[in-house]
C-alpha cells in the first residue's frame, strides 16, 4: 500500500518516487536480508541521498555505506549488518535530478 501510495504522488507529481524495495515494503522474511535496495521512478543525485535502517530500539543496523549504484542511477542500496528476529525501519531520502526531495519509511519483520 505505502508504495503505491509514494509512486502514485512520484509520477503525478513528477519527482523520484519509490518504485520498488527489497526486502518488499512490510514483508515478513524468513531469512535476514544482507542488503536494503530501494528502487525510485527517477534518477537520483548520489551526494543527497541516502537510506538508513534501523531495528525496533531506534539502532541503526546498516552498515553506514548507503549509495547510489554507479551502474544504476535508479538504485539507492546499503549493506546490513546481520539481523536477528524483529522489526526494522527502512528510512530514505532522496534527491533527484530534477532537484525534488522526496522521503519515506517503511518496516519489514524477520521471522
């Protein structure tokens, strides 16, 4: 639904919105994944933009490396530390290259 919701306002609006996210926006996995992959309907400007994930007590489990894929420009990503069972929050912002901030969160569990 949150997704839907971001791509319909990204392309009414004509800035960067989230297409697609990996693990899925409120998915329940069964293994932890080592990597968040955000995937926006724009092409974004790597120095601002970033995600951040963090675990149900506010700490921030990525690994600090989030960027902007040199072979994708669609493609914001950050490795993870390795999960345990519980919630996590996605946390992104980005800047296209139309020079549009958008935001968002999202969570998914670990089973």
């Amino acid at each position: 639904m949150l997704v839907a919701g971001v791509l319909g306002v990204g392309l009414a609006l004509a800035h960067s919105g989230l297409q697609r996210a990996e693990p899925p926006v409120e998915s329940k996995l069964k293994r932890p994944p080592s990597e968040v992959k955000l995937y926006f309907t724009e092409r974004l400007e790597p120095t601002y933009s970033t995600v951040r994930v963090k675990d149900e007590h506010g700490a921030q489990v990525d690994r600090e490396d989030s960027h902007v894929d040199a072979s994708n420009p669609l493609l914001l990503r950050a490795t993870l530390l390795p999960l345990e069972h519980g919630a996590y929050t996605v946390i992104w912002r980005v800047l296209s290259v139309d020079g549009h901030v958008t935001e968002g969160r999202f969570t998914f569990r670990v089973e």
